[in-house]
C-alpha cells in the first residue's frame, strides 16, 4: 500500500465523470470522497456507482481485487467542502466545462489544502494557463484528462502548468498507473490537448464526407469500428504506418506523396451546424421515440464492449 493509499482522493463533482473516478481509485485500493453541493446528488450517486459495480461483478467486469463490498466501503460522499478535502492528497476535479465554474472552484480550493496536496483538473480541452493562473499552490496543480468513461479508457492526459512541479507530474503519474490507468505526459500546453486534436481531425473530415455525400454517417462510423478502429484498438497510427511498410521512413518513402496530394483536397473547418448537423443526428437515432432509453441502451454496450476489450488488450500484453 502506497502512502497515497492511506490518505483520501477527493473528487469535486459527482456527475458521470465523476462517479468514473470514484470507481476507479476505489478498484486500485484508495479511500474516496465524492464531493457536490447538493446533498441528493451525493446520495444519488453512491447508489449508482453501487449498481454499477454489482453489474460489473455479475459479469465478471469488476477492476481490482477486492468486492464490491469492499471497493464501496472506500468511498464516502460530502456535501460540504472542507469536509470532503479533509486528509486529501489529490483532488480529482469533475464539473462542467465551464472555464469561469473551474476558476471559482480552484480558488475556494487553493485556501483549503496544505503545500502537498495535488489539484488535478478532468477538464476536456480547457488550458492549465487559464484555470490555474494566480493560485498560491500553483506549483501543485494539473490537468489529468480522462476519456469518458474513464472507468472502461484508461488513458489519461497529463498536461502540466508552466509553473506546475516535476514532482508533481511524477506523483500523478505513479498514482494512475496505480490506479490501472495509462498516463501520457505533455511536454507542454496545447489547444485541445491531443486526443481532442486527433478525435477532431476525424470528425471534421468524416462530417466533410457525409457532406459532401461521399458517404452515409452510419457507413462513417463503419469505416472507424470496422476499419481503423480494429487496428487502432491496439496500434497508433505512427506504429500502424511503421508496419504497414519497411519501418516508418519507408512509409513516408513509399506514401507520402500520395497523403499529401489527398491531404490537399480537405476542405475548410466545418461549421458544426445546419442541414448536416440534422442529417448525421438523424441517422444515428432509431425510428423508435424514447431518445433517452435509447442512449442509455448504447451506452450500457459501449460500456460492455469497452471492458470486454481492456479485458482482452491486458491479456494480450501478458503474452
């Protein structure tokens, strides 16, 4: 047991996001704390993440090696702050993307914790610079961008303030690969970070094809699940191409002309709205009307899918 794992993880939010993270500190062994200013919230959450784990256990999904039991007995909920921050050596925080919202509750934080204690950020694409600027535990503050549900992705992107410590980069790092979480450090900020950047690099140019009526937003989807997404499952995309050819200058050697040449006739940003925002959301949705069932349904499978393939992707890296 590590000395993190005898103190408490507080996490500042007890939404989806953040439910996630409680689930997944409490598989690798930590005490939690779910913070949220609403009391219901709180209550409603625990019982959610409750039922999360029993299904997880029926299906033999659960992380870590303790029950269910002993996994929920690790985490509490609060919903008063310096209760929750109490004894915590990292903040895991979890609310919505709302620059001045993280600003606000990173400032009423900074007065409460002690020159130890990390402030990690969930934030999507929101940069460090900005939400951290000003705060006396500057030093001790970073972003660990989760991808949803983190319960069932292990990556993490770990992007670090200017002025944020080595110490602390190591610290968060060990912790997630404690955790069973697959960290990556950023050198340095950048918009979006870079899973955001490679995930809207994709959509952009998926949405130009649906619109340019090249191909069905389903039959887009196919091409990524069916396609790419088998190999990238397991290979990135500098890995792909290095195996795809006699190593990956032999790739470019051999290909680069011609990406470049098609890299040519992408067209501009897309807007994001109007007749093609309509068509692909048509497409996605069933005939049925319960849209929200319907979610709900889709996700549970992600979910289902997602840990039968972490499953297997950690018996592949045994072998």
């Amino acid at each position: 047991m590590t000395d993190l794992q005898k103190e408490n993880i507080m996490i500042f939010g007890s939404g989806l996001i953040g439910r996630s993270w409680a689930m997944v500190f409490a598989s690798g062994g930590f005490r939690v704390k779910l913070y949220d200013i609403v009391k219901e919230q709180v209550t409603a959450a625990l019982e959610d993440i409750r039922k999360q784990m029993e299904d997880l256990k029926k299906s033999g999904m659960l992380r870590g090696t303790l029950s269910v039991n002993e996994q929920m007995s690790l985490i509490s909920g609060s919903s008063d702050l310096k209760t929750a921050l109490e004894d915590a050596v990292f903040i895991q925080e979890c609310v919505p993307e709302s620059l001045e919202l993280k600003q606000k509750i990173f400032s009423e934080i900074d007065l409460h914790v002690n020159d130890t204690t990390i402030i990690s950020s969930s934030t999507s694409c929101l940069s460090p610079t900005k939400m951290f600027n000003g705060l006396k535990h500057v030093k001790n503050c970073i972003v660990a961008h989760p991808v949803n549900p983190p319960y069932y992705v292990p990556l993490v992107e770990l992007v670090p303030h200017p002025e944020t410590d080595v110490a602390t980069v190591e610290k968060t790092y060990t912790l997630m690969k404690n955790i069973g979480q697959s960290p990556v450090k950023l050198m340095k900020e950048t918009d979006g970070f870079v899973l955001n950047r490679l995930q809207y690099a994709v959509i952009s140019e998926a949405w130009r094809l649906v619109e340019d009526e090249v191909i069905s937003p389903r039959d887009v989807d196919i091409v990524m699940s069916e396609g790419l997404g088998m190999r990238y499952a397991f290979l990135g995309p500098l890995e792909t191409a290095h195996l795809n050819a006699e190593g990956f200058k032999s790739y470019c050697e051999r290909y680069g002309e011609g990406i470049k040449r098609v890299l040519g006739t992408f067209g501009p940003v897309p807007e994001f709205s109007g007749k093609v925002a309509e068509k692909i959301d048509e497409a996605l949705w069933d005939q049925q009307n319960d849209k929200n069932g319907q979610l709900e349904a889709r996700r549970e499978w992600r979910n289902t899918c997602l840990s039968h393939l972490a499953k297997l992707k950690n018996e592949m890296k045994k072998n």
